[in-house]
C-alpha cells in the first residue's frame, strides 16, 4: 500500500531521496505517530552512550511534548529506509556501513527538502555524527541546519510507525534495515 493524498508530490519527494541514496521510500500518515515516554526514557539507559552527549539526544534535544505539538502541524511525511545484507548477524563492519550510508543520505537530502519546505521536521537515525567530536554542551551546535533528532529521542517506535504506515521493517535473515522519519509538510 503506497498511498497517500498527492501522489504526485509523493513521487517527487521519493525520487529525491533514492536520488540521495536511500533503498526505499514510504509516505507516512503523521496522524499516525505516538510520540511515547516509555521510548524516549530508553535514551536516559544510554545503551548507545549518546546520552548527555550530543545536541541531537536527550537532554538537549527537542522535547517530547515540542515534538508531539511539532508533528501536529503537517499532513504529510516520508519514511525513508536503508536496507542492506550482512555476511551474517555478527557483521559489525556490515552494520556500520549501513548506518553510514543511512546517515550520508539523510544529510544530502535534508538541504535539498529545506529548499522547498523550510518549515519540515525531520527525526533521524541515532545521534548525529557529522563533527568528530560534538561541542556539546561547551559551545553551540556548528551545523544545526544539518542535524536532526533521532526518532527513539522523539518517542517514536520505529518499527511501530513502519507498521502503521505500511512500510517493512523486517527484510529477512542477514539483513538490516536503518529509518528516518520527514514530516514535509
Ligand atoms: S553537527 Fe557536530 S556539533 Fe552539531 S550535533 Fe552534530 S556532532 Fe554535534
């Protein structure tokens, strides 16, 4: 099911972002996000050791209740995924090279989408990267037109709102599949 009002702007907004390099593209329904402090408080257990570390995680991020009244105002998104095969589930270096193409798409996509919807909101995947070291919390982000928050420091279940918009989250054994999430507009 790949439906959404304008299929016409759908397209647009999927051919872009294959363009960037993304493998598939999904219209998501923002009336269909629970933005949820039971995901958010996963980030507090800092499994991913992000936390209190980087503008684009908790604390510093966008607040649940910013992001809820935030998402409120759009009619329509794009959930875009990368999906890629691994030599097995224990291939580290596969999985790294997974969210690194996820993450050089998302960044070469973000301009182009502010170019014609500057109001957007976009919910990446993980922490942000993009400097060797991030200066938080010393000095200001040097990129925020470049960043996003990820879609767990949002609240959102990631395989929960594929599900709900009809997108695949699973592709099978030896595979992984990585999901950002753009509110356009
Ligand atoms: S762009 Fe640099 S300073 Fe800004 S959040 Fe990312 S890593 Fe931190």
């Amino acid at each position: 099911m790949r439906k959404m009002g304008n299929e016409a702007s759908f397209e647009h907004w999927e051919k872009l972002a294959l363009a960037c390099g993304f493998t598939s593209v999904w219209p998501v329904d923002p009336k269909t996000l629970r933005f949820l402090p039971e995901v958010r408080a996963m980030c507090a257990e800092d499994k991913c050791r992000n936390y209190n570390k980087n503008w684009t995680c908790p604390p510093a991020c966008i607040s649940l209740e910013e992001a809820e009244q935030r998402a409120a105002g759009f009619h329509r998104g794009i959930l875009l995924q990368t999906t890629e095969t691994l030599e097995d589930s224990f291939d580290a270096e596969g999985m790294s090279a997974a969210i690194a193409r996820h993450r050089d798409s998302f960044g070469r996509l973000l301009p182009l989408l502010r170019a014609e919807y500057p109001g957007f909101f976009p919910m990446g995947a993980g922490a942000c990267t993009r400097c060797e070291r991030c200066t938080y919390p010393g000095e200001p982000c040097r990129f925020p037109e470049q960043t996003a928050p990820s879609m767990e420091a949002c609240g959102l279940f990631v395989s929960q709102v594929c599900r709900d918009n009809g997108a695949p989250y699973y592709s099978g054994p030896d595979t992984i599949t990585f999901v950002s999430c753009i509110l356009v507009d």
